[in-house]
C-alpha cells in the first residue's frame, strides 16, 4: 500500500484529501455514529465489497503537546504502543493479529496520533480485545524502551539525515516559528530521543490517552450494530481521564522574510518556501486549497507551466498543506535543475504568486480547481482505508465528519475574489521562510565524485 | 512518521488488483469480466465496478526496457513518458490543460518486460477521457522540444535521486547481481545513456512496438460493457500497423559464489544494504509457495528478519525481503540499513538469520499463521478498479488467467512442511551472495571484506549505477 521507497523521499506525504463538487453531496456515504459514555465517539461505514474491515483511531494528541526537552515523545509513544499490555505482552500485538490475517500501523504528526488495524472481517472482535489491551494496559518495559529507542533514532537517521529534505523541511520549522510547538520535529530532536525518560512517558500516556480524546472508525465489512455492541463490551468500560491541557502558544505575526541555508553532500540544491496559513478549520481554508490546486495541481498548473515546462528552472515543483490544529505552513517545493541557481527558481515562483495576488484567476481555472478536487475526493474513497482516514480526519480537524460532505458546496461558494484574497493575504515576503540546500561534494571522505562536482 | 516501513509485496503480483466477488467456500474470486480481441489484433478486456463514479484504464505494450538498444537505456520509458507531451492534433500543452480540466489522470512509464500506462476519469467525463486517452497511445507525435526537454529532466532526476540511497539502491543492486544479462540495465536509463538517446531512436522505438496486436488494454469501472465496447472500437478499432516482436528476455542465472560492491557516499551516516540473488519468475509454479516462506523470512512485520533487526536489537527501522516475479528470473532481496557503528552487527545477524531459515525451517503454527495473514490481507489488494485493471493486464501478458486469483487460497492452503522444506532450500540463497552496499566507505570499508573474496567500489557521484 505504501512502497518503501516513496513513504519519506519523496518529498509530499499528503494527508490532505480534501476535495469535490457539486455531485460528492449525493454521494455521501451513509455512516453511523455512536458515543460511549467514556466519551470515545465512533463512526461506522458500512461496505461489504471486500470480506475485510479497516479501524483506525485518532488520539488528539501530538507533537504540539510536546515542550522543549521532550520533543518527539508522541511519536516515540506511538512506537510504544505496540510493545506489549497486559494481556497480550511484548510482540503479542503483532504476532496475534498477523496470525489471524491482519496487519497494522500506525502514524504521528504534529496534531494527531493515529493507529489503524487492516483485518478480515470475522477478526473484528478481536481487533477490539487487542486495541482496549494496549489502550488500557500498556506495559512500559525498561528494557524495551531502550530496544525502540534505537528504532526511533534510526528511524530519524533515515527520514532526516539521510534525507535531503527531510533535512531541510526540519530547519524550515525550527526557523518559520518562534513560539509554537509547530517548531519542533514530530521524530524529536536526536538528543531528546535519547534521553526521554520512563516518567515521561507514563505521563504523555494519561495526558494523551484517553477515550475522551479519541474517535474511533470502522469501515468496511462489518454490521454498526456489531460495531457499537463490541465497542460497548471491550472499550466502554475503560475509564477517561483529563485530556491535554489546550496549547495556548500561538506563533506571532512574522515581521520579515526568514533564510537558512543547509549545506550537506549532494549533486542538486532543494529549494523550500514556508508561508504561515491560518488552521484547516478556518473559512479560508476552501479558498487556499482551490488557490493551491490552480497553482499546483497536473501538468497544467501555473507553476509546472511556468518552473518546468516554460522556464525549465526546476524538475519537480509542489506544494503541500496539511491538516493542523493551529495556523500552518504551507509549503513549496522546488527541485532545482543542475546548473540552475536556487533564487533564479525563487524569482519564477515569487512572480508567479504575484500574478495570483495581482490579477484574478480565469473562470476556466476555477473550474478546473473544482473538477480536480472532486476527482481527488472519489480517488480517496475508492478504499475503505481511504475512507476510514478521510472520515476521522475531517470528525478531528473540522470537528464534524459531516464537513466531508458539505465540502463540495464550499469549494463552489469559492469566487475568483476569495482566490486572490487570500494570495494577497498569505503569499508575501514578510511571511515567508526561505530554506536552500547547498550541495557539497565531498571534501571529506575518500572517493568523492571526481569529476563530477559543479 | 510512520511506525515501519511498508513491507513491499512486489513478488504478489507485479502489482495486483479488483474488487473481488466473494466465493461461497470463503474464497475470493475475481470479478467476471469480458475480454474481446478487436480484428486489428487489440486484446481488450472489460469490467464493471459501480461503488465509485470512476472508469480507469490500464494498458501494456510488450516490449519495455529490456528492449531499449545496448547503450540506449531509459528508451522504452522516456517513449511511455512522452506518450502524453503531444500528439497529431494536441500541443502538449493542449493535452495537460484538457485531462486537468476534467480531473483526469494519466501517464506511462516501461518495466523491464513490458512498457505500461494507465489513465482514470470521472464516470461524466469518460467521453473526453477516452479521447485524450486513445489519442496519446495512438497518436503521440513526439515534438522535439518535447523529448530534448524530458531528457534533459530525467537525467537530473538521477542527480537527484542518487542523493537519496534509498532512491537508488536497487539500481546498483540489479546493475551488480545480473551483469550482462538485460536484467542489469537501469530501466529509466542513467546519465551517460540518456545523453545518447535522439529522438529518432524514440520514434523507431515506438513504430516499432507501439501496435495494436502487440498491445493490451483494460478498463475497469463504472460504465455499461456493451457501452464501453462500442466506445473502444470506435477509437481503437482504426489502429494499424504490425509490431516488431520484442527480443525474448534470456533466461537469469543465479550468481555463483560471494561479491560485495561498495558505494561511497560520504555523508551518509546509516549503511543501506542488499543481499541476494537471482529468484524467480512470474510464472513458476512454486511462487505462492515461495511467497508464504518469504512471509515469515521478511514480508511482514513479525517476520525473521524485522524481528531480529528491529523488534529485538532496534539496529534498524525496518528489514524486509522481496522476491520481485519477471519473464526471466527476477532479483530476490533482502534490504535494511542500519548505523555505521553498527553496520557489521547488522550484516552478521542478517547472514544469521538466513542460516537459521536453514537449518531450523519454519514451524507448523507459523505456516499457519503465514498463510492467514497472506489470505487476509489479499482482498485490499483487488480493492480499486485501477488495481483490477493493472492484475487485467499482466495476467493476460503473463499468459496467465482469473485462475491465479481464483485459487489462490486453494493453493496456499494445499502447502504442506514438506513443501516449505523444499522451498527454503530450492529458492532461498546460502552460500552464493551479492552484497550491495551505500555508506561512507571510510568507516564500512574494512568491514565489507569480511562478506566477499572479492570487493568492487564506486562513488555515487560517479556516472551510471
């Protein structure tokens, strides 16, 4: 489902799969919803193309609950979850539900703590025993922590070190905010990865989770009925506790463009640019989203036209704008050509954006925007997967599942005006953050490159 | 962010898929579809998929890069990429701005048997989709600032690439383990053969192959068959013209003996490696077999190797192994990386693990627990009509029938220990290895002349793979 290779180099892990048009409002799925007195809400979906069922769980708990010190902590627990309860200890989890034909993962961002089991059908009881095992019971083993903490540094070492832009988009962050938590990596900082200690991580544990600060979704094979039947037995009684306390910091008004450079051993520069955005709930998020399409999206799109096509500056042009909880960044992503100098790339991409700012977008592009989000939103819903994530994500990020169905309307209250709106708004150079790699060629190291350096 | 890396399932299916129909014995079965072979040759095959408003399509010429001229690598890809920057009647320009404007998608890319494309649209637009479509493979034109511009693109999208050595490490690895066997080439070329490629050689790659009896075509989705099929005659039933037939891909001998190649990439402050040889084909009877061993080896998170490498020692993020399926032989693969300081730990206890597949074979509880966990995360596999139209097409290049998914849990049922003994011991590599490594040569050096009596080195900056 996810190739090996693609999940961190390339660049855009999109989680953003907001989308549609007139027609995605008929084409609401029916789903069910239920809230336990714990108050962990669930929605059911009911499909039964395929005999299997797919449970995914949001935790309203993320790196921004984490403070100086402790950064990564979310995601090292997400890891910890699957080291062993009570009733099914260290390895069970996983030995358990493969053996009954299930598989699982599980990922952390900045917001949300998400976990998602992919199961036959007839297993679904016991996807429940072994999630309120691990939500109620989890074992913190010394030994195992130590054992996963090299896991997470070499998982850092991966996706950061030995990543031209996972290197980058980190020092983006540390640079575009000065006070919110955005700031940090949802990995952690390597020192802080070695040096989390067991009552940090019991106390992320009782901030974090509980089912109050939980939605749960099932889609697929199943009945609701027997959903919300299993979920009373198994999850219902688990007790809730004080969910985390609402992170107050909020990211100042930026007063001037921002620039870091990261030097490190490569052939090709890289190139991004951090403008700060309000969050996904605000009611500008459908007018930036058609503004990234017309600007973004296919071969046609104002900057691969003009990056790509036209100029030939770079080979790869993209953007990216996840969900948040709080005022984001969205993001550009250039991958320069050899030969071409980084701000010969900027220089396009400012002019572009000026031209979003200045002058309005046609009828035509409106339309298109439009079309490809709806397209986008069918493509996400042709799996169960895909469903599951897109429903939890818009209950968590729009407080309502619902919105899902109501986007199509939105995105064709967009006006040509709201479009440049909003690049006005957002798309200068006070508020941006401009972060260019560098490459070296080696001067360290033997064997470097002879006669390839540029 | 994700707790592990996705286990590759390359040796499944090349790539699978559909939305199955479930059999009355627990079994799946793939959904009925018809095929037709147009009197122009064209094999075409249909089927209906109503859950979502989408039609998708997915074709296969059969010549790919085992095709591209000695020195020319990367042409039967760079034709594929190219399908869709100008045709007859369309600038490239035209054809980007008409498949956005109705959210479709499309492009095409060349495998090593076979070149292959796919395009998808929304069921209100099928009219404007297929046109698009069927004029792209039948009508490419390609415009010389077109093919100057896309080479031009790819060979910095290497550059780019080799900054990544998991991007990468598979180039090496095949180029390493094949040597002259086609197998070995880069199949989207590297920076010295697209400097060589002109665009001359692109049109006589495309006269030559780009045929409807030498071409295979199916649609999956949201339509009428009868409908659909009156649709395809119209725009593919005037194809002409007669493919040269693909050179036959040789047959894949295994590696005799030990060889390690290191690759030099200074900064790199974790070792990526592969170890393995050549494994088997799309065809041979014994994959399912192989697949349920390599299951438990390194094809899911509880297997052997993770839980060595990861699960018990946290040497690593993940480890995994891969048997990928082709005409010939394809690479069979076990990658992980680990810290410098730890890249001979990690090395050993990979060498270990495989002995113990060996010598102590797998147990009957893990059979079991195999073969359950391939039956249940089979259907997902077959879910979308983009997944059903791509296991249309190889199915049908592969000479394979609905039989392979049909009686896949028949057949995984019917292995026995028996069979796994002989699997293991048939087609898992012992004592003939090829190592491939990318690290910082300083520091791993010493320790890679532990693995091979003979030792290859490169820099990554160096041309070529």
């Amino acid at each position: 489902m996810k190739p090996f290779v693609k999940a961190i180099t390339a660049c855009l892990v999109m989680l953003v799969f907001a989308a549609f048009a007139a027609e995605a409002r008929a084409q609401a799925f029916d789903v069910k919803t239920q809230t336990l007195k714990n108050g962990l809400k669930i929605l059911v979906q009911e499909d039964h193309s395929i005999p299997n069922a797919t449970m995914y769980i949001f935790y309203r708990i993320g790196s921004r609950n984490e403070r100086p010190g402790t950064t990564g902590l979310s995601h090292f627990f997400e890891h910890m979850m699957f080291n062993g309860a009570k009733k099914y200890g260290p390895g069970e989890f996983d030995r358990v539900m493969e053996a009954a034909g299930g598989s699982n993962n599980a990922y952390t961002n900045n917001d949300v703590t998400v976990y998602q089991d992919w199961f036959p059908s007839a297993t679904l009881d016991l996807i429940f025993d072994l999630e309120a095992d691990r939500i109620q019971n989890l074992s913190f083993d010394p030994k195992i922590i130590e054992s996963e903490r090299g896991v997470v540094a070499n998982e850092r070492r991966l996706s950061v070190d030995n990543s031209t832009f996972g290197t980058l988009y980190e020092q983006l962050s540390a640079t575009a905010y000065t006070a919110h938590p955005y700031q940090w990596p949802v990995v952690g900082w390597m020192v802080d990865i070695q040096n989390w200690k067991m009552e940090d991580l019991k106390r992320h544990f009782e901030m974090g989770y509980s089912p109050s600060n939980a939605t749960m979704v099932v889609c697929g094979d199943v009945s609701a009925d027997n959903v919300f039947k299993l979920a009373e037995k198994y999850i219902a009684p688990i007790v809730s506790h004080t969910p985390p306390p609402p992170v107050t910091t909020q990211e100042p008004e930026q007063q001037g463009e921002r620039r870091l450079v990261v030097k490190k051993f490569a052939q090709l520069p890289l190139l991004l640019i951090g403008y700060h955005v309000p969050q996904t709930a605000s009611n500008e998020y459908y007018a930036l989203q058609v503004l990234k399409t017309i600007l973004f999206a296919g071969q046609s799109s104002r900057m691969y036209q003009r990056l790509v096509d036209k100029d030939q500056l770079a080979i790869a042009v993209d953007s990216n704008l996840e969900f948040a909880f709080d005022p984001t960044l969205f993001l550009v992503i250039a991958q320069p050509k050899a030969g071409v100098a980084t701000t010969a790339v900027e220089r396009a991409i400012y002019d572009e954006l000026d031209k979003a700012k200045t002058q309005m977008v046609t009828d035509q592009e409106i339309a298109k925007a439009k079309n490809i989000l709806l397209a986008n939103f069918y493509r996400e819903m042709k799996t169960i997967s895909g469903r599951a994530n897109t429903l939890g994500s818009y209950e968590v990020f729009f407080g309502d599942y619902r919105k899902l169905f109501d986007a199509a309307q939105e995105y064709n209250k967009v006006t040509q005006d709201d479009v440049r709106r909003v690049a006005g708004k957002y798309f200068g150079d006070m508020n941006r953050t401009v972060a260019t790699l560098v490459p070296e060629t080696g001067a360290e190291g033997q064997g470097a490159g002879a006669g390839e350096k540029k | 962010m994700k707790r592990r890396l996705a286990l590759l399932f390359v040796f499944l299916f090349a790539a699978t898929s559909a939305t199955p129909a479930r059999a009355e014995d627990g079994g799946l079965k793939l959904p009925p579809f018809k095929k037709v072979k147009l009197q122009n040759g064209l094999t075409v095959m249909l089927m209906e998929q109503h859950e979502v408003p989408i039609i998708s399509f997915n074709f296969i010429i059969k010549a790919g890069a085992v095709a591209d001229p000695p020195g020319k690598e990367g042409l039967a890809s760079l034709t594929a990429g190219l399908l869709r920057k100008g045709t007859r009647s369309r600038s490239a320009d035209q054809m980007a701005s008409e498949l956005d404007f109705v959210g479709g998608t499309m492009d095409a890319a060349a495998d090593y048997d076979y070149s292959n494309g796919f395009a998808e649209f929304v069921k209100k637009d099928i009219g404007k989709g297929l046109d698009l479509f069927s004029d792209a493979l039948l009508n490419a034109a390609f415009p010389p600032e077109e093919v100057t511009k896309m080479l031009k693109q790819r060979a910095d999208a290497i550059k780019a690439a080799k900054d990544q050595p998991r991007a990468v490490i598979n180039n090496y690895f095949n180029a390493y383990l094949y040597g002259n066997h086609p197998y070995a080439r880069p199949d989207n070329g590297d920076e010295r053969s697209l400097a060589a490629i002109t665009r001359d050689d692109v049109l006589k790659f495309y006269q030559s192959y780009y045929a409807p009896g030498a071409a295979i075509l199916a649609v999956v989705g949201d339509f009428n068959t009868a409908e659909m099929e009156r649709m395809l005659a119209d725009k593919f039933g005037a194809w002409s013209g007669k493919a040269t037939a693909a050179a036959s891909v040789p047959e894949a001998v295994p590696f005799a003996g030990k060889k390690l190649l290191l690759i030099d990439k200074p900064d790199a402050t974790q070792t990526f490696y592969q170890i393995g040889n050549v494994g088997i084909t799309r065809t041979n009877p014994d994959r399912i077999y192989v697949q349920v061993i390599n299951t438990l080896f390194g094809g899911r998170f509880t297997s052997m190797l993770n839980s060595a490498l990861r699960i018990q020692s946290g040497l690593t993020y993940g480890a995994r192994s891969s048997f990928t399926q082709r005409l010939a032989a394809g690479p069979f693969a076990i990658s992980t990386f680990t810290p410098n300081a730890t890249t001979e730990k990690a090395m050993d206890m990979t060498l270990d693990v495989l002995k113990r597949l060996h010598e102590k074979g797998i147990t009957e509880e893990e059979l079991k627990s195999a073969k359950s966990y391939l039956k249940g995360q089979f259907p997902p596999t077959i879910e979308t009509s983009d997944q059903l139209a791509a296991l249309l097409t190889q199915l049908e290049f592969y000479g394979l029938d609905e039989s392979d998914v049909n009686n896949y849990y028949a057949k995984i049922d019917s292995m026995t220990m028996n069979d796994a003994t002989r699997v293991i011991k048939q087609y898992f590599p012992m004592d003939n290895l090829v190592f491939v490594l990318i690290g910082k040569a300083s520091d791993i050096q010493e320790v890679a002349k532990k693995y091979a009596p003979k030792v290859d080195a490169k820099s990554i900056n160096q041309p070529g793979f």
